[in-house]
C-alpha cells in the first residue's frame, strides 16, 4: 500500500510540476463556464433594431416605451420612410425593423384592433424567429395593460409559464454540458494521453518492474485526475451559483454522486484509449474526434436529440455524456430526487463496468 501511495504522489509531483498541464486541468473549467455563461448563448439580447413610427401618437410612443424597456433590444435609429428599410438591413447592424402604421393609434381607439408589422433579418432563421416572438411577447404585454378596462368581445388571452427556467437564461443549459465537457476532457484525455506518454518515454517498463501489481500502477496514475476533476466540479459549482445566478434545486450529495460516477466512467475509457494506443497523437486524436465532438454533437447540449434523425439518435445513447447531461439537469435544474434518474444512472454504471472490464483485458504486462 505505501508503494502504491507513493506512485499516487509521484503523479501528484509531476501535475504540479507542468504548469501547462495544471492550467488546463484547474484553468480551463473556469475559462469554460465563463465563457459558455456569458459569450456562448442561445439568448438574443441587445438586439440592435429601427423603428419606422407614422403614427407618432400616444399610443405608439406607449408601445415603443415598452420595447426601450426590454433588454432584448435596442433602437438604433428611426426611419422615415419605406425606402429606408432595405439599405437599413443591407448595411448589416440592425436584425429588425418595427413598422408602426398611421393609423395605429385612431384604429387602437375606436376599432379597439391595430396592427404593427415586423420584419426581420432572415439570414439567421434562429435570430430572427427568437426576436420575432420576443417582440410579439411585448406587444401582447402593452395590449394587456391597456385593455385592462376594457371589456372586448371574444377576447383570448393567453398566459404563459415558464417551469424551472422562468427568466429563459442559457446558462441553465450551457453549465450542464460544461460541465460534461470538462469531466470528460479531464479525466479521459489526460489519464490516456498521461499513461501513453509514459510508454513513450520507456518509463512504464520501469514502473512495472517495481513490487506495486501493474495494474495498480496504471490505477495510481489515474486518482490524481480524479481529485482534480472532483475540484473542477466544485469550482463550477460554485461559479454557476454566485457568477451564473443558476440555483441548484436538487441533492447536492447527489449531484456530487453522479458526478463522480461519471469521472469514474470517463478515466475507464480513459485507461481503455491508453490501453489500446501506443503514441500520445493517437490518443489525442481518439479523445478529441471519438469523445469530444460527439459530446458537444450528440449530448443534447448544443442540439437537441430529439430533432436528430433515427440514426443519430441511436448513436447517441452511447456516448455518455448524454446521460450525464440528462442527470444533472434533472437533479441540478428540475430538482428531482434519484428515483427519477435511475434508469441513467444504471446506464452510466454499466459503462463504467464495461470499460473497465475492456481496459483491464487490453492492458499490456509486458510492453515489447
């Protein structure tokens, strides 16, 4: 056992040692979420519009107030006239143009209906179909308030909820799948590329000569990864609460739990890739193209899976980051308790038992 401890301190030693290596195991997760919370959104905020007023009453100035007011956009200018509207968009700032009629305010009085046109930028679809029902979520506010006394005929009106994200914030999806990525990142690359270096180098000859059982030796090299990673989940953590403002409705012991099975099942395959290459660039290459592109691809964290074609979708159910991803928003995100996340919990222990099983009958005593 202490020359196990030993080895465990060695790989310690050598973390500490690289400042590269400790920047990107202890600085990338920080860089991430930061980055994904703030820059890399699905929110369209600050949306630089016009405004085309020729009603110029009461009303529409009411009606503008409230768009002023949004943090979704900002007027950037007003135009006068409709030939205005298309060398508008052609110069490329503004992403939509509100079109207010003359007759907006006299209709809105006396035919208690008016209408206000919008046309949006639609070389970005998402963008524009986003700002459109942004706007539209504003207009029927304003005609909300302004019918308060009022008594219209076959009037509908709809209300709408928003469950466990009220304020439609990105980081409740992005922190997530940053998380995923990191875990993944961490303990998978590192640990294979980490170990493969070592038969690179002609070191591992010497390490499995030594009293320790080799696959112990392969073991020690992995648990400093686990620590690290179990701070990098803490570090998140905390930065989604206090930086973020993403609360964390569920168990933490929990979400901790699940958190560690997942480290688990990422340094398994990480010991499996190490197990089956013999050059730090296959490793590399097996991490980045086989694990990292399918988890930000086929996870549900940049794209939804349902809208994936069958194939795709099959395909994903092995990747384990979905089933994290899944995890955690359910726990983190929704609140719920782990009778509602059995099925994916069995899902990622059963992973974690193959790759392990894979990585122990691949793993090579003697190395020539």
């Amino acid at each position: 056992m202490r020359q196990f401890t030993s080895f465990i301190k060695k790989e310690f030693y050598h973390i500490f040692r690289d400042r590269r290596t400790l920047f990107i195991l202890l600085g990338m997760p920080v860089i991430q979420i930061v980055i994904f919370g703030f820059a890399l959104t699905n929110e369209v905020k600050n949306a630089k519009i016009a405004v085309l007023d020729q009603s110029k009453d009461v009303a529409s100035i009411a009606l503008l107030d409230e768009f002023n007011a949004s943090r979704y956009f900002d007027i950037e200018r007003n135009l006068t006239s409709y030939n205005e509207i298309e060398p508008a968009f052609k110069a490329g700032k503004l992403k939509m143009i509100i079109v207010i009629p003359s007759s907006f305010g006299e209709e809105l009085k006396h035919l208690n209906k008016a209408q206000v046109q919008l046309i949006a930028d639609a070389s970005d679809p998402n963008v524009a179909n986003t700002l459109t029902n942004y706007a539209s979520a504003i207009i029927m506010d304003y005609q909300a308030r302004i019918t308060q006394e009022r008594k219209l005929p076959y009037t509908i009106k709809a209300e709408f909820r928003m469950l466990y994200n009220p304020q439609m914030k990105g980081a409740y999806n992005f922190v997530p799948g940053v998380m995923a990525m990191v875990l993944l990142l961490v303990c998978t690359m590192m640990t294979a590329i980490t170990i493969v270096k070592e038969k690179e180098m002609g070191t591992m000859e010497i390490m499995l000569v030594s009293p320790v059982r080799p696959i112990l030796v392969v073991v020690a090299k992995a648990v400093p990864y686990l620590v690290l990673s179990i701070v990098n989940i803490i570090s998140i953590l905390l930065l989604s609460v206090y930086v973020l403002e993403v609360p964390i409705n569920g168990s933490i012991p929990l979400l901790m739990g699940v958190s560690i099975l997942f480290i688990l099942v990422s340094l398994a395959l990480g010991l499996l890739i190490s197990a089956a290459t013999d050059t730090q660039q296959t490793a590399m290459f097996i991490s980045l193209i086989a694990l990292f592109l399918p988890t930000v691809m086929l996870s549900g964290f940049m794209f939804p899976v349902e809208n994936m074609p069958f194939p795709l979708r099959t395909v994903s159910n092995i990747v384990p980051a979905k089933w994290y991803y899944f995890i955690v928003k359910s726990v983190m995100i929704k609140g719920l308790g782990f009778s509602s996340i059995i099925k994916e919990v069995a899902i990622l222990t059963g992973m974690l038992v193959f790759f392990l099983l894979m990585a122990v009958k691949k793993f090579k005593i003697r190395l020539a």
